[in-house]
C-alpha cells in the first residue's frame, strides 16, 4: 500500500501540472477503450452483478459520455472559475486593491470507494474518478466486493488508456479489500475521498476521513428515501397514471437506484392506493448480491414491524431467493408518530404508501424528512399548497421534481446529485454532473505577480 500511494502522490504531482487539454485527451482515451470492449465487459458485469444486459450497455454508455463530458469542461476552462481584481489605487474600503487572481489547484491523491448498484457509472471508471481526474487528481480505487473480476478488467483498460495518452505512471491504481481502502484514507498522503454506499459504512469512512491528524475533504453519498407528495388535485384527475408511473419508478433496477422513490403520499379519498393494488407488477428480480439481499429483508422486516404499516401488495419470491416487488401502506398520522422508523430507506424493491386527509399536511409531513437526494411533487399549477411544499422541500433535498420522476440522474451541467445529510457529508458538493469537478479543487489567490509568472489561465495578453 505504501508504494501505490507513493506512486500516486508522484503521479498527481505531475498530472497536476499537465495542460487541461492533455487530460481531456486521457479521458478521452479511457471512453474510446471502454467502448471498444463493451463486449467483452457485459458479459462479466452480467455474471457478477444480475443486472440484464440492456441496462449494463445502457449504464456503459453513460460513463464514456460522462467521460467525455468532463473532457468538454477541461477544455472549456470555466471549471477553474477565475477571477480577477487589478490593482486599483482608488479602492473604496480605505487603502488600495492590490492585484489579485484567483484559480483553482487540485488538491492532491484521491481515494475513492466504488458502488456496487452501479458497476459502471459509480464505480471503477465512475463518476468520481472522471470528476478527480479531471480535476488534476491522481486516483486510488477501492473495488467494491460485489463485483470484482469486472473492477480488474475495467482498471486494466483504464490504466492502459491513460498510459497510451501519456499520462503519468500511477495516476491511476486500484486496491482491494475495505482494510485496505481505510489504510489507504488513513494516509497523510492521501487529500480527499469519495464513497457511494450505506449510511453505517460512509458514516464510518467520513468519521475516519475526519478524525485524522489532518482532516480531509470526505463526499460520501449515504442514503435516501426520496419522497414523492401528490397533491389532491393530481391525484383526482391522473390516478391510474400517478399509480403506474411510480410502480415504474421504484421497481426500476429491482428498486436498487439511490433515487428510488421510497414513500408515496396520496389523499386518503383518492384511488391511487387502489390502482397500485390492482396493477401489474414486475416479476421477482435478482438483487446485486446476498450481502444486498439480507439488508433488504431485514430493512423490510423492520418497516412491516413498524406500528399502523400494512402489507397491500405481495407475491411470492422466486424460488432461488429473488424477491418479488412488496408495497405497504400507513397513515400520515403513524408516520408523525414514528418518523425514524417509517422514514428509514429500504433498498430494494419496496416502498410506502403513506394517506393524508388534508392537503396541508404535507407540509407538516415534508418537514420530518432528514436529508434527501431528491424530493418529487406530482401537481398541478395551481395548487396552492405547492409554494410552501417547495419551501420546505428546498431545505431537505438536493433536487426537487415537478411532475417527474426521479430515477435516471441525467449527467448534464445542471445536476446536483447531494442533499443534506444523510444523503451526502457534503451538501455543496454533487456526485453527478460537470460541477463534481469542484470537489476535488481548492481556491487559490495570487497577489502581485508578473504575468510570466502567473498560471496561464490568470495571464492577460
């Protein structure tokens, strides 16, 4: 361990000091050999992970766009957010302005710790090592245990892409094992780390980042129910669709996206609740692995123990152990009564009706919610409960929808992927999007400096 991370500290010196433009190429390089061996590659996410094929070459493509995406934004340069102040003799706040530039640098070594839902787009050549790549970064990448002959195969491309583009020797490495993964974020050497996983293990992992001599920068996304308010209207004209629509939401990857929307509040009066009991269903589907399974039934377990909770929808599992999609029900009153257990996320294929009487409750509801990625409101324009909906929801979640669902985070220059904790350690930081190349940059100031001297972004003609 102690050799790769030296490695990486040498490398991210000198990625550091490559040209955006250089990088860019180094992403590039890395989305045409991923694509050039998706054949190869599905197969074994396929036998690994139980994820059909279509979604795997789906998920595939995402990551060389995103790749791509931030090889756009190097080049674009707006990602260093530069500012410039001249000297100005004549500065109001009493004495002069001296000249002052600001940029950003990278901040060094990066551990990141991969998903297993997402064997492509959040894992090996994930969202996090493009964002730290392109931020000048060098990567340690801690394989997730639920798929790793596929971790092996993607960092052997990885690392021979990055080569053949000239990028440093170790500017890339992947590691095994958690032991490892925490020795290598114990290390003084090591700047920043990124997680995406259980609430109990980022928790672990970001009170580790922080309890080191020197606390480091720790982005661990956790956990979310991400709750969906119909309002009354909505649910009056377009039951059946609001019914489907979300069926088709929270069963999507068998109910094992971050964004599956966990909790449904619908009117009492309304027939959404029956629509869904009446609806087709999906079949049982494998889950990632068994580690994923047990915390699925026990998380289940405890939310059908819970008090005033029905069991509305079932079927029977499959018979190697697949679980068919479940739906529960509860009042809006037994959840006010017991918010921690009824609010609790449970990934996989199950979610919770909850009923209200009076629309204005859901505002009284939106506000037992911790942190959430996202919160979704099914509406019309001119439902007066959807300007207090919103405020509230704009201090839970990182994402609001209208009308919308949010599964399928799509990788733009708007997204924020984050939200309050326990949703991320991080509430200004997003894990999905062009702006994720800020974590891993810090601001610098220059003062007075010849122009010669200065880094080129920060020079004038």
């Amino acid at each position: 361990m102690a050799e790769i991370i030296a490695h990486s500290e040498t490398a991210s010196r000198l990625w550091a000091q490559t040209d955006p433009g250089q990088r860019a190429s180094g992403l590039e390089a890395m989305a045409d050999a991923l694509d050039a061996k998706v054949d190869q590659l599905v197969p074994i996410a396929q036998q690994e992970t139980h994820l059909a094929e279509a979604r795997l070459r789906s998920e595939l493509q995402r990551t060389t766009f995103q790749l791509r995406l931030f090889a756009e934004t190097l080049r674009d340069g707006s990602y260093l957010e530069v500012r410039i102040d001249h000297a100005d003799p004549q500065w109001p706040m009493g004495a002069p302005r001296p000249d002052l530039r600001r940029s950003q640098v990278p901040l060094g070594p990066v551990v990141v710790f991969a998903a297993s839902n997402f064997p492509f787009a959040f894992s090996v050549a994930g969202g996090d090592t493009a964002s730290a790549l392109a931020a000048g970064c060098s990567v340690i990448l801690k394989a997730h245990s639920g798929h790793p002959r596929l971790s092996l195969a993607v960092a052997e491309i990885v690392s021979a892409a990055l080569e053949q583009a000239g990028a440093p020797l170790g500017v890339f490495h992947v590691i095994f094992g958690l032991e490892s993964g925490k020795a290598a974020l114990s290390d003084p050497r090591i700047k920043a780390g990124s997680f995406t996983g259980s609430i109990q293990g980022g928790r672990a992992l970001f009170d580790l980042a922080q309890s080191r001599p020197e606390p480091i920068p720790f982005y661990g996304e956790l956990g979310s129910v991400n709750p969906v308010f119909v309002s009354a209207s909505a649910a009056a004209q377009r039951p059946e669709q609001i019914a489907q629509e979300f069926i088709t939401s929270m069963t999507l990857g068998a109910g094992q996206f971050c964004t599956k929307p966990g909790i449904l509040f619908v009117p009492d009066e309304s027939q959404i609740l029956e629509a869904l009991k009446a609806a087709s269903w999906p079949a049982p589907a494998a889950l990632l692995n068994d580690r994923i399974v047990k915390g699925y039934r026990d998380s289940l377990s405890d939310l059908s123990s819970a008090p005033g909770v029905e069991l509305v929808v079932s079927a029977a599992d499959d018979p190697d152990g697949s679980p068919a999609p479940s739906l529960l029900s509860t009042s809006l009153q037994s959840l006010l009564a017991h918010p921690k257990q009824l609010t609790a996320e449970v990934f996989g294929p199950t979610a919770l009706v909850v009923s209200y009487q009076h629309e204005e409750e859901l505002v009284q509801a939106a506000e037992v919610f911790e942190g959430q990625l996202t919160s979704t409101i099914i509406g019309n324009d001119d439902d007066q409960i959807a300007a207090e909906l919103i405020s509230v929801l704009s201090r839970k979640a990182g994402r609001i929808l209208w009308n919308q669902w949010p599964t399928g985070v799509s990788v733009t220059y708007a997204q924020q992927h984050g939200g309050p904790y326990p949703a991320t350690t991080s509430v200004t930081s997003t894990s999905v999007g062009t702006a994720a190349v800020s974590r891993f940059l810090r601001p610098i100031a220059y003062q007075g400096f010849p122009q010669h001297l200065l880094p080129v972004e920060l020079r004038e003609a």
